[in-house]
C-alpha cells in the first residue's frame, strides 16, 4: 500500500502534475487554486476538446483500488475536484461533485473513451465542501464509488476503458470550466491491491 498526506515539507517525489497550478502549498494538505476556463472533457455534445485541467497523479499497473479524499470551496458553475485515471487525453474516468448553482451540486463522472466523454450525474441539494472517492481495478473493468465526510461508500458506476495497455496515471485534480478559480484541497490519496472481487 501506498498513502500520501501531504503533511511533509516537499511534494513526493512518486506523485508528478499534470498541469501544474501557479502555486500550491503542503500543510493540512496539498491546497492549490485552480486557473480559470480549465477542464477535462471531449468532444460530445459541447463539440469543445479540453485537457488542461490540474492533476496531482502517479503511474500505477495491474489491479488496484485508488481512494481520493477532497475538501474545497467551489465558487463558480462546474468548478470541481476529486479523482483521476487516465491513460491518455482520449482515455480517462474521473468523479467529483460539480457546483450546479448555490444549493446544488452534481454528484457526477466522467468516462472518456475514443476521444469522447460521457456525464452521469446524481443532485446533491445543501452544501458541500469535503468528499471522497474511491476507484477499483479488475482488469480493463472498473468500480467507482463515493462517500461523503463519515459516509458509507455508494457506488456511482461501473465502467470499462479501451486500450489500456500500459501503466494508468491516477491521482487527483480539479479544474473551473467557466470561472476564474478556486481553492481546493488534496487531504490524501492511497493506492492499495483492488478490494474488488470476482463476481
């Protein structure tokens, strides 16, 4: 098992950006705010082709079961952070709750495949500010799962990604599709064998 608090003086040396904010800074956490108009989609339905939002990653192969715990102060429509697998721009997953508007949030992911995205999404109506994610591996199969602050695990999706043959990066990340930014906060990433079991 691999975990990561970010409670050090300097970024491990396992765990690389994709897209590295401006500034970050290690302490309760690794807090970064993100830079405005970034994201992660493609193609489908908006026509638009995005891959420069931030991610905080480290390769990984075979099964494994990821778990990303996020707290942040979302701002803007769409503003987001929570968990990330991908192989390339045109193959990736990820989860997280999007701001919708003051009150409601999109509990949603993400499947890339083929250069095209989808967006599955649940209403979380209140606040939000902290949020966990977790992520299984069995083969090219996947499990994806949430949890809120003292929550049990829900499953959100179960998912397949094309032409994985290679070591996936996984991590996390956050972006602002249409704002200016906002503050978001890694609390800590874990990677261990997938608890995932065969039917």
């Amino acid at each position: 098992m691999r975990e990561w608090r970010f409670d050090g003086q300097t970024l491990p040396a396992e765990l690389g950006w994709l897209n590295p904010p401006t500034r970050w800074e290690l302490g309760a956490g690794l807090t970064f705010r993100t830079a405005p108009k970034t994201d992660f989609w493609q193609r489908t339905h908006y026509g638009f082709r995005r891959d420069d939002g931030h991610a905080l990653v480290t390769p990984v192969t075979g099964d494994f079961t990821l778990t990303v715990a996020v707290s942040f102060e979302a701002r803007d429509q769409y503003d987001q952070c929570g968990l990330m697998a991908r192989v390339d721009e045109q193959c990736w997953v990820k989860a997280s709750a999007e701001l919708e508007h003051p009150g409601l949030f999109r509990l949603g992911s993400v499947v890339t495949n083929a250069g095209y995205s989808d967006w599955a999404t649940q209403d979380h109506e209140g606040t939000l500010s902290e949020s966990s994610y977790r992520l299984s591996r069995r083969g090219d199969d996947f499990l994806l799962e949430h949890a809120f602050e003292g929550g049990a695990w829900r499953q959100l999706r179960i998912l397949h990604l094309f032409g994985v043959s290679g070591p996936l990066l996984v991590g996390a990340y956050a972006c602002s599709p249409v704002g200016d930014g906002f503050e978001c906060t890694i609390r800590h990433l874990r990677i261990e064998d997938s608890i995932w079991r065969s039917p």
